[in-house]
C-alpha cells in the first residue's frame, strides 16, 4: 500500500479559506454504495430513520498555537500536541538554527519554557506558568496549515463545534462543524438519538504519513474516552435495528479502537489505530466526514469504509460540481458499504 495509490487532483481555489455564513447551509454529498447525490447538510434528518444512533465528538479546540523566541533572539512557533499537566505538554515547533534539550524558550517577553526532550517529532517542553492561563492570553486557535491565512475572532467561534465542551484537541472535529441546534432539534423529531464520546484531536493530523507508520500500520497517540451512557444508547440502538453512525473519522477511530480494545464498556485511554482498506468494521454502520487530503490517513479510513475505487469517485464527482474541501469545506454522507 502506498499513499499515492490515495491520491487525487484538488485545484487549488477549492479548498475552503473562510466558514460559511449558515454551519447548515453546507453541500452534503450523499454516497449510497455507488450512487452520489447532491444535497444541502440541512438536508441531513430526512436521510436518517428512527432508532438510528448519531455519535459525535464533543472536544473543544484549544488556543493552542504560540509565538516566542529563543534566547538567542529567533523566531519560534509552537503548537501544543498534548498537555502533560500543569506546566509540562509536548509540541511541534518551527525553529531555525538549532534546539537541543535545556534550550530555552521566551512567550510574550516574560513567560519562560525549557526543552526537556524530543521524541518522535515532538518536543517535550515545561513552562513556568499554567500552560492552560498561557494559551488563555497567549495562544491562537490553531487553523490548519492548508488555510493561508492568519486566525481572526470569528475563527474563535467557528473553528469549533456548537457543542464543543471536553477541551484538548489541536484541531476541529470537522464534521461536526456543520450541526447547528436547528439540525439537532429535527434529527430528534425523526426519533434519531444524538450521543458524543470525546476525542483530542492532535497535531500529529497535519504531519505526513511516516514509512514507519504504514508499515507498522499504527498513527500518532491521541487520548479517547467512552462514557457508560453512550454504551447504553449504542445497545439500545441494536435492540431498535438503528444504525451507530459515526460524524467524522475521529468518532469512527474512537468507537473502534474501543471495540479492538475489548468491546462495548466505559474507557479512558489512547489510540494509535490506523485504519486501511481490508479492515473490518465492528460497529459503525454509516459515517458524516468532511474531504481529506491526497494520500493521508484519513483518505484511507474512508477508502476502507466503503472502498477505495468508489471513494475516488465520489471525490472526482465533488470536485466536477465545485464542492470545497477539507476543514471549511462541505461534507460527506456515507452508507451502504
């Protein structure tokens, strides 16, 4: 298997730049097996029926991404992976010249950081105040590295989903993003059930695909949880033949790293799952997801979801009819394996 065998032509000026105005008002692309129709995201409570289980992500984006210089006088930017504790998180960071463990960091003339270790690509670094209080004054909403621009205030509130509430993630759940309370209120008149487990996302989303990884088949770290509640809602789901659809490929990774990890229970933990075309599917029946880049991770949980010739497709057809792409960017509705 090779990433390029996952990749595809996006013309530039269709990857998305800004949210638009109405979160609902996105185009949805419905893929049933191999049959695609073009739909508005609003569209989405008459496609689904009663008894059906939608499981989204409730984490909440953090100010995550830093400006400081070495003591040396240079340019640094850090974006915070994970928070460790209090004063101690790992992080990618851009720097010129040299960073070696004992390296000292400086935020904001008077906030001080040191380099404790670097591990897989990541820097372990410990700050002498609160890392949560710096990223409160400090930090900005990390936009991915597709998106040329810098963050506004409106990124603040649309870069994060309505429902956001677990914060730890580097980067949005980005099919929730689309889910409005009008959306949520008419899913639960068709008698659809609505439960959220939490994933943080982490940087490791926008790195290239490591040799290492596709060989060893195993992705950066990122901590999940599972509550007894949404446990109880997946089996009252199967008892009404309602189908567990997963929004996004976080919910989809979390729901079956939980199954491959011992089945159906509560659970704290982390997960490096990657999943390709030939794995089996033990619990999500349909996924939402938004379009992902050319030959990532992300395009091959889709391709394995459904399948790798008829995912290509389905991208072809949305880049014809001029949908956008990636965190801003319309959405997928996939069924029918």
């Amino acid at each position: 298997m090779k990433t390029s065998d996952f990749n595809f032509h996006l013309p530039e000026h269709l990857i998305a730049q800004n949210p638009i105005d109405d979160r609902d008002a996105s185009r949805l692309l419905h893929v049933n097996g191999t049959r695609f129709t073009d739909r508005t995201f609003s569209d989405l409570p008459r496609l689904l029926k009663t008894g059906d289980l939608l499981i989204l992500n409730n984490t909440e984006v953090m100010p995550a991404r830093l400006h400081g210089v070495k003591t040396s006088g240079g340019k640094v930017e850090i974006l915070i992976e994970r928070v460790i504790d209090e004063f101690s998180f790992s992080a990618q960071v851009k720097f010129s010249g040299k960073l070696r463990a004992d390296s000292e960091l400086i935020i904001s003339n008077t906030i001080r950081m040191k380099i404790i270790d670097r591990v897989n690509g990541f820097f372990l670094i410990r700050s002498d105040e609160p890392i949560h209080e710096v990223m409160e004054t400090q930090g900005q909403i990390p936009l991915p590295p597709y998106i040329k621009r810098n963050p506004t205030s409106k990124d603040t509130q649309r870069y994060q989903t309505v429902f956001a509430s677990e914060r730890g993630a580097v980067a949005a759940p980005t099919a929730g993003l689309h889910f409005t309370e009008t959306v949520f209120s008419e899913l639960r008149q068709q008698g659809v059930d609505i439960g959220f487990l939490t994933l943080h996302v982490g940087a490791g989303t926008f790195m290239p695909l490591r040799e290492e990884q596709i060989l060893e088949k195993k992705l950066h770290q990122e901590f999940f949880s599972v509550s007894r509640s949404l446990c109880n809602q997946i089996k009252q789901a199967h008892l009404k033949s309602g189908r567990i659809i997963a929004v996004g490929t976080t919910v989809t990774r979390a729901l079956e790293s939980l199954m491959m990890s011992g089945g159906l229970r509560d659970y704290k933990g982390f997960t490096n799952i990657f999943i390709t075309p030939g794995f089996e599917f033990k619990i999500v029946d349909a996924m939402i997801t938004n379009f992902h880049l050319p030959g990532s991770s992300l395009m091959m949980l889709v391709s394995a979801f459904l399948n790798k010739e008829t995912i290509l497709k389905s991208y072809n057809h949305a880049i014809k009819k001029g949908y956008h792409f990636y965190s801003y960017g319309d959405v997928m509705y996939i069924e029918g394996k």
